[in-house]
C-alpha cells in the first residue's frame, strides 16, 4: 500500500484569493477602527482578525500543512501569541504595566 505524500501547491489561484482576503481583513480593520475607535468589543474583533490573517498566511503561503508535526505545532503557537497578547493587554492593561515597572 503506498502513501500518498503531499506536494507544495503549484497553482495561484489560492493564492490570490488568500491575498485578496488578507487585503480585505485589512480593509475591514481600517473601517472598523474608523467607525468603533473605542468600543470595547473592538479588541476582540482585532484579535479575532489578526488570528484569521495569520492562519491564512500559514496555510496558504507557508503551507504548513506539509511541515514536520513540531515545526506545525510552534507555528500555531506563534500565530496564537499575538491575539492572546493582544486580549489580555486589551483587558489586564494595568496589571502588566505593573508587573513591567522597576
């Protein structure tokens, strides 16, 4: 039984719908940050959107789906760094600046 083994993508139609959406999440941040400078829901929108362009950027230009399990896994770490960073500056705001100070 032979297994079939995954090649990196030759095609740039995902691609392109990848850059398009990563332009259009970009698009959306600018409007939403025009229209709700403030809300506090806002925050979590950001993170929401900054998570999705890092999971888009990974899957389709990295192609992380090919990578060695561990490498896969640090890279999903690193992309779930900065929403959760951004989250909990967003809401423990204080409490880190306290925590930095000498």
């Amino acid at each position: 039984m032979e297994h079939a083994t995954q090649q990196p993508g030759t095609t740039l139609s995902p691609l392109v719908v990848a850059w398009l959406a990563l332009v259009a999440l970009t698009l959306l941040s600018l409007v939403l940050g025009q229209w709700f400078h403030g809300a506090a829901w806002l925050q979590v929108l950001v993170a929401a959107i900054v998570w999705i362009k890092g999971y888009l950027i990974a899957r389709r230009f990295i192609e992380s789906e090919l990578a060695h399990p561990f490498i896969r896994n640090v890279l999903r770490g690193f992309i779930a760094f900065t929403p959760i960073a951004l989250l909990l500056t967003a809401f423990y705001g204080h409490q880190f600046a306290r925590w930095a100070t000498l």
